[in-house]
C-alpha cells in the first residue's frame, strides 16, 4: 500500500515544465528560466552555468506574482551573473576552439571528402553545414578517448590497478567518475581543457581505483599520480570550468 506522502505526491499535479521569463532592468530586459519545485519551501534564484542561465525557483503553492517580484529584487544581482555567463560558441564554420587548451580554428569544408582533420592548426570539417556540429563533436570525442586511454593505463599501471573500462559521454555536472567496478568515465569536454588539467582528473579518478573516498590518503595518492603541482590544477578548473561547457551543444 503506498504511503500517505507518496499518495499525496500522486495526487498532486506534477511541477509545470522550465518557463522563460523576462525582468526589466536599468532599461534592458534580462531573460531568466522559471522552475516550480515541490521541494522548494521558498523562491530563490541560481547560476547554471551548464544551461548558461539564471533559474527561479518557487514552490507549486507560491503566487506566480510574488516569485516574480523576488527575482526582481535580485535583478542587479541577475544582471551581473549573466554578464559573467560564459558566451555559448556553437560549432559551426570560424568557431575557435581550444583542443587541448591551444586555440584551434573550425573551418568548413563542404567541397573536401573525408570528416575532419587537422591542418596548419585549424580543425577541418567536410560535408554538409548541418552536420558540422554532430561530425566535429564525434571527432573530439574520439580524440578525448585517444588521449584518455594511455593515461589511464599508465596511471593505473603505478597504483597495480585495471581501469575495467573507459566511457567518454556528455557530463555537465562532473568532469570524472569512478564506479564501484572500476570502471572510469570521463566528460569529452574535457577536449578543450589543458593537458594538465586532464592529467590531473585522469589522477584522481584513477586514484578512486585505490581509495573510493576523498580522504588524505585518497588525495596524497591523486597528487603522487599527477605529473606536476595538484593544487594550480584544480585551481584552473575552479576558475575556468564553465567555460568548457560553452562550446558546440
Ligand atoms: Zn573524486
């Protein structure tokens, strides 16, 4: 027999789905993202910088006035969080990217065969313009999981462990994960990160093989398995990982 809280959910109308909304302010209109939440117990408002936008929340109950005069309470606040949103760059012809974290220029070059290759630093893309942004986006997956697979092995090879097996997918809330059974995913936009930077979380998920937790001898092992200083690594990624959700999708 369900519970009387999860009759109570049933019965209740499932959250209205993610609504754009516009706030004036100081003369231009800021575009916001409107949530409904069964959990929330009050209006609040935060960055998600994976979706490049600013989300109201509110609960299901709240009059729809009073979530919307709280965001425009915070517009200065709101004004200032989407200025400092990363810019979205969608693949396409002229786009830079960086690869490895040097700048590579996309040029499209429907005349060519062959997918995409590398020319004189620039990333070149054959076929069609509407399939540019898939095919590219294949191609720096693959690259990832190139660059990915000697890494993990060697890392592994030191700490006496098997990576069970590697994924690269589409992860927008962790660059790097462990499972339980050894197996190690990793986000392929990763692609646009430094090296270091890279090394550093192919460390500390491999480090996860040894220690499945965050404690001192878990990040002494991450640190040894680095090849150069942790800190200004994570520092980086602290400072700059939104920025490689801009790109492509
Ligand atoms: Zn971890």
């Amino acid at each position: 027999m369900p519970s009387p809280s999860l009759l109570r959910r049933f019965l209740e109308k499932p959250a209205p789905g993610p609504e754009e909304l516009s706030i004036d302010h100081a003369g231009s209109s800021l575009t916001i993202t409107f949530l409904r939440s069964a959990r929330a117990r009050r209006a609040s408002l935060r960055v998600d910088p994976a979706r490049r936008r600013i989300v109201l929340t509110a609960p299901l109950r709240m009059a729809r006035a009073t979530a919307l005069g709280f965001a425009e309470q915070q517009a200065g606040w709101i004004a200032a969080r989407l200025k400092r949103l990363p810019a979205w760059r969608p693949f396409a012809d002229g786009t830079e990217v960086p690869l490895f974290g040097t700048p590579h220029r996309v040029r499209h070059r429907p005349d060519c065969r062959g997918t995409v290759w590398l020319e004189d630093g620039e990333i070149h893309v054959a076929g069609k313009p509407e399939h540019l942004p898939r095919r590219l986006r294949d191609w720096l997956t693959a690259e990832m999981r190139r660059r990915l697979a000697p890494l993990v092995q060697a890392k592994a090879e030191r700490v006496e462990r098997t990576a069970k097996r590697i994924t690269v997918r589409d992860t927008r809330s962790r660059w790097g994960s462990c499972g339980p059974d050894g197996a190690l995913s990793f986000s392929w936009r990763l692609v646009f990160a430094p090296p270091e930077v890279l090394d550093y979380l192919v460390a500390h998920e491999v480090a996860h093989l040894v220690h499945m937790n965050h404690g001192p001898r878990f990040w002494a092992l991450a640190e040894r398995l680095c090849d150069g200083p942790m800190a200004p690594r994570q520092a980086w990624l602290k400072a700059n990982g939104e920025t490689l959700l801009q790109y492509g999708a």
